[in-house]
C-alpha cells in the first residue's frame, strides 16, 4: 500500500492561511485607514490664518495711525506707513494727565477684581461642598444675575449711588462692577471645583484640617488656572467699561482710560493719532499680564477638553 505524504505549503501560503484562520503572525501591517491614520486639516489651518488676518488688520492700523502727525493722517493712505514716523502722539498723550486716568483705572480694577474673586471663591466653594436649601437658593440667585442686563440696571444704580453720596467717586465705579462680576465669576469657579477629587478634601479632614484650611490648601491651588481666567476676564470687562465712568462720574479727576478719549475730541475735529496713541498706551497693560499669566490663562480656557 503506497504511503502519501503531506507537502507542507510555502511560508506566504501558509502566513496568509493563518491570518485567514484569525492567527497572528509576523510584524503588524501599518495602520493606513481608519481612525488612527494622520489628516491634516488644511481647511482648519486655512481658517485659522484668515482668522488671525482679521485680527491684525485692526492692530496694524492702530500702530501705524498713531505714528502719523495729524496732517498726514489726512494725506496719506490710511493702510500705509507713515514716511516721517513721529512719535508725538505719545508725547501728547502723556503730557495730558494720561498717568492721572492710567491710575484711576488700575484703582477701579484692582478694587472690583480682587473683591469679586475672594467673595466668589468662597461662594462657590460653599455651593460645592456645603448642602441645604439655602446654599441652593443662593446658587439659583447668583443664576439670575446673568439674566440681568448691565444697561437694565443703570437708572437703579445711579439712585442708589446719588442716594448713598457716592457719584463722581471712584468707589461708584466699584461697588456696581464688584455685584456684576460676582454671578460669572461664582459659576465659573463652582464649575472646576466640582471637578476636584472628593477623596482630597476627605484625606485632609481625615488630617484634621477645617473647611477654611481646605478652601485655601486644596481648593484654591486646584482652581487656580480657573481663578486666574474668571480675574482675567473681570479685569478686561472693568479696564474697558465705558457705561459705568459715563454716568456716574463727571470730574476729570475720577476719569478713567475710556473716558480719557475725549480729552483729544476739539469743537469742530478730533485728533484720530492722538486717540490711537492713547489706545496703544492704554492696551500695553492687558498685554503685560496676558504675557505673564498665559499659561494660567490657557489652563483655565482648556480644561475639560480632554474628558
């Protein structure tokens, strides 16, 4: 009786035999397609620099104009750069009490930023940890300040201020940007303390630690880039309000940066260069703490992206 014999069949047959059977063998072949292959998004990228020509289109004119003397403002294209630069504006911006309305300025936010974000810290955090009907009551009511627009408001206000002898001050400007910054600046901060570890805050009580000692040990620290974005954003909000110095101040004494333009409007024309030199002088700051506090600043605007 003749044997047979089983002719085992070449390596690509059999590879391609195993992986038919659901066997893996060899080195795994590179993702091509799907979900894990690289796209780059050139519609994006497109979007993105469109999006930042817009944005210096207006900054570049800013700077630009304000180096131009009032003649050659008229004369020249607005879009081009001046031929003699002058540095002029600056000079006259300065020399008209610019320093007096740079400090009420920084006055008037220091005093309704620092005041907001301590009251709201503390609100929030007894929002978050605390229980009962009235720290729900509060959070429903710190809710409806932002149903309340800021122009609904100003006839009540400036009783309020004239009642209490407090117009043409500057802690006019304050109280009411303090009570109009807490609401956002509550929500925002209750927001990304919810999001804190509850085995943290039992761990130090567990230490002994009080709620006080919690709030500024562990809260606060955890929060931070929260805190430094909500004080950010109240301070651009109160450095740029222009409502609020309008109606409720009068001297130039108690004028702000806003107001400060009209310094340079005359009886029949207004100095455009020296207007926009008093804008750059006026920006620098914001610039300033943009640059020191940006990686807070970013940290506070992308959290929760990658949950």
């Amino acid at each position: 009786m003749a044997s047979t014999t089983q002719i085992p069949a070449p390596p690509a047959r059999r590879t391609a035999l195993s992986n038919k059977q659901g066997h893996k063998h060899g080195p795994r072949a590179k993702r091509t397609k799907g979900p894990g292959r690289f796209r780059p998004n050139y519609l994006g990228g497109l979007g993105g620099w469109l999006w930042l020509a817009i944005i210096i289109v207006p900054i570049y004119y800013v700077v630009v104009t304000s180096l131009k003397n009032q003649a050659g403002f008229f004369t020249s294209n607005p879009m081009m750069p001046p031929t003699e630069p002058t540095l002029d504006n600056y000079k006259l911006v300065l020399d008209n009490d610019f320093a007096m309305y740079f400090a009420n300025s920084l006055i008037v936010t220091v005093g309704s930023v620092v005041p907001a974000l301590f009251v709201s810290f503390m609100a929030a955090y007894a929002i978050v940890r605390g229980k009962g009907r009235f720290l729900t009551w509060t959070n429903n009511t710190f809710l409806l300040g932002l149903a309340i627009p800021l122009h609904a408001t100003i006839i009540p206000i400036y009783w309020m201020i004239t009642k209490a002898h407090l117009y043409d001050t500057l802690l006019a400007l304050i109280l009411p940007s303090i009570a109009f910054a807490i609401p956002i600046s509550v929500l925002i901060l209750s927001n990304f303390m919810r999001d804190v570890p509850n085995e943290l805050f039992e761990s130090m009580r567990l230490d002994g630690c009080s709620d006080w000692a919690m709030m500024w040990r562990l809260a606060l620290p955890m929060t931070r880039p929260a805190v430094v974005t909500v004080g950010i954003y109240n301070a651009l909000g109160v450095w740029n309000g222009f409502l609020f110095p309008l109606i409720l101040t009068q001297s130039p004494s108690t004028r702000v940066l806003p107001l400060s333009l009209w310094t340079f409007q005359g009886e029949f024309s207004v100095n455009i260069p020296a207007v926009l030199a008093s804008v750059v002088l006026a920006t620098l700051p914001l610039l300033v703490i943009y640059v020191m506090a940006r990686r807070q600043l970013l940290s506070g605007l992308t959290a929760g992206f990658s949950k």
